[in-house]
C-alpha cells in the first residue's frame, strides 16, 4: 500500500517544477530587455549619423516611379555653388549607368536638379543603356532610357562645378508612406515607399525606390514572375469560361491544371487549350459547373490553378494589377448558369485584394 505525499510537500515540489519551467523564459525575456536597452543608443546614433549625413545629399523634393517605367526626379543640390551640368548615376557593385539631368537655378540660390528617366529591365552593358535624351516633338525634353538588371541600385548625383566633380546621394523625400497591410489574409500588393508597385508595360518587371542601408534612396529591381493572367471571365447560360495568358512561363512541358476550393478541398481537374498569345501562352478553360455544384448545398469558392513542374503552382488572377483594393474596383456581375448535366447554379466570379481571381458558385434548386 503505497502513502499519499504530503499536500504541503506536493505543493513546493509543484512550485519547484514551475520554477524550473519558467526559468528558460524568464532568462530569455530578461536577455530581450537588456539587448534593447543597449540597442537603444545605438538607434539614437544611427538617426543622429542620418540626420548629419543628410546635409551632405541631395535634399529630395521629389522621387517616384510612376507607371511602372519613369522615373521622375527633383532635387536640389547641397551648398550654393552653381553647377555647369548634371547627370544621375545609377550604381550596383561594379555597374555603373548614367542618365542625363537638367540643372535649374532654384530662389534660394541653390541648384535644383530635375531628371524624367525610362527605366527598362537588361544590363547595363546592353547598347541602349546610357540615357542621352533628347527632344520630343512639343520641344521638350524627351526622357532618356537606362536598362537595370535585378538588384538594388543606388542613386547618385553626379554634379559638375568649373574645377571639381561631386557625387551626392539622394535623400528620401519627407512623408513616404508606409507599406500596405495584409487585405484578406494574402499576402499585400507590392509596395515601396512612393505608393503600390505597378508593373512595367513593356517587360512586367517592377522598380521601386526604396531606403539603402545607408539611409540614401535607392532603386530596387525585380524581374516579371511567371503568372496566369485572367484577360476575362465569360459567364453564358450553359457555360462558364476563364480565358487569359500564362506570362513568362518558359516551359509549358507537364503543364496541369485544375479548379480547387480556396483552402484546401476538393479540386477538379481542367483541360485549358493553349494557344500562342500576344504576350505568352494564351488559355481557354471551361468550368467543371455541374460537378463544383455538387460539392455541397452552400456557396463554396473556388479558384483556378495551373500546376508546373518548375514554378510551383499559379494561381490566375489579374497580379500585375496596381490596386490597393482590387476587389473593389474590378467586378464580375454574377449570373445563373445552367450547365448540360446538373442542376442551375450561381456563378460570382470576384477578384481578391491581392488580385486572385475565385469564384464564389452557389447550387440552385432544379429549374430555378
């Protein structure tokens, strides 16, 4: 017959085992505070250090990218001597690409550099790469082109004087704002400091000017991701169609593709027809309506998927889109289809915040 511990001799040894338990946390708490009591100072002198060496740059009064391709620059020159000429340096490692800037007498006595620059995805090496300018038809300044492969590139001012050459940072203009918050539990658009990141017209790549760890400003460059673009949903009464592009998919080879409830579930198999498109592979895909019915009696969403053996799965939508909210803004009308085999069902095709293309399906009763 075995004794029952003591209650108070249960308790300190509960209180024992507590302590012992608590004692990793406690010390790993402890060690948090002490490193951000010491990280403290080192914060104050690094914004100290940022707001010294910002005297010594390009005060920003403007710097974005805006549709995806143009720069658009205004600066204005540290001290007052007066620059014969100006030009903007695009830096990465060892590459080093120049464009043209105008220099502008400012009222306060101090230069004020303006540059438009058209931003193009290659190397720098490429014929092409150095941004000349020239003249449009109204007499303006034409934007020169510079070509940029993918990394960050610092941006320098380059600026002329009678007797010397200076090469000046660019500091961030005051006011950026932050990055976009999560929308709907996906990823957020891709941002920068100036705004949501559209892609580029011409080569879907994305340039972002962004803060170098030096806390000048820089560019950062990201090549075009293979995607499935949804050119348009085409809802009839006895089909339901998704037609788009797959875009910088080099190899179509094993290519599947299938329509699969949004978090996991059921899916069903698709047959897309590919065809050469204007900017890559076209797509043709008609919805499986009658056998996403019959899942289940609610509305169920959905999303269609292609399946490739090098770039993972992509999910068709409309992802190079500039919107914050583009659930809002780009709507489908929904509409009653009735498929050959099956009972009529409601089909409420949206997009997405993040530009994921679902389609919200409800079944019908017969002869609704």
């Amino acid at each position: 017959m075995t004794s029952t511990p003591h209650p108070p001799l249960t308790a300190r040894l509960q209180m024992l085992a507590l302590n012992r338990l608590r004692s990793p946390v406690r010390a790993a708490r402890a060690a948090r505070r002490r490193a951000a009591r010491m990280a403290e100072p080192l914060h104050r002198s690094v914004a100290r250090l940022d707001g010294v060496t910002n005297r010594f740059r390009a005060r920003s009064e403007h710097l974005s990218v805006l549709d995806g391709q143009t720069l658009n620059l205004a600066a204005v020159l540290p001290g007052h001597e007066r620059a014969a000429g100006a030009h903007l340096e695009f830096t990465s490692g060892r590459e080093r690409v120049a464009a043209l800037a105008r220099v502008v007498p400012g009222p306060d006595g101090r230069d004020r550099v303006e540059a438009t620059v058209r931003l193009r995805l290659g190397r720098a090496a490429e014929e092409g790469s150095a941004a000349d300018g020239g003249t449009d038809d109204r007499g303006g300044t034409a934007p020169g082109e510079v070509r940029l492969a993918p990394g960050r590139w610092d941006l320098r001012l380059v600026a002329v004087y009678p007797e010397r050459t200076a090469r000046v940072a660019l500091a961030l203009p005051d006011g950026a704002p932050p990055d976009a918050p999560p929308h709907d539990g996906e990823p957020p658009p891709r941002t920068s400091p100036a705004g949501p990141l559209p892609a580029c017209p011409q080569t879907r790549a994305r340039f972002g000017i962004v803060r170098a760890p030096s806390g000048a400003a820089a560019i950062t460059v990201a090549a075009p991701q293979p995607t499935a673009e949804v050119d348009a949903v085409l809802l009839r009464p006895y089909r339901a169609q998704i037609t788009g592009e797959l875009l910088d998919l080099p190899d179509i080879h094993a290519l599947t593709a299938d329509v699969a409830l949004r978090g996991g579930g059921a899916a069903h198999r698709v047959r897309p027809t590919l065809d050469p498109g204007s900017r890559g592979i076209a797509f043709t895909v008609d919805l499986p309506v009658a056998e996403m019915a019959a899942v289940a009696g609610g509305e169920l969403r959905w999303e269609l998927r292609f399946h490739t053996p090098t770039h993972g799965t992509l999910r068709a939508g409309r992802a190079d889109t500039d919107l914050h909210r583009a659930g809002a803004v780009l709507r489908v009308p929904a509409r009653t289809v009735r498929p050959e085999s099956g009972p009529p069902a409601l089909v409420r095709p949206y997009y997405t915040d993040s530009g994921t293309l679902c389609i919200a399906l409800t079944p019908l009763p017969p002869g609704a």
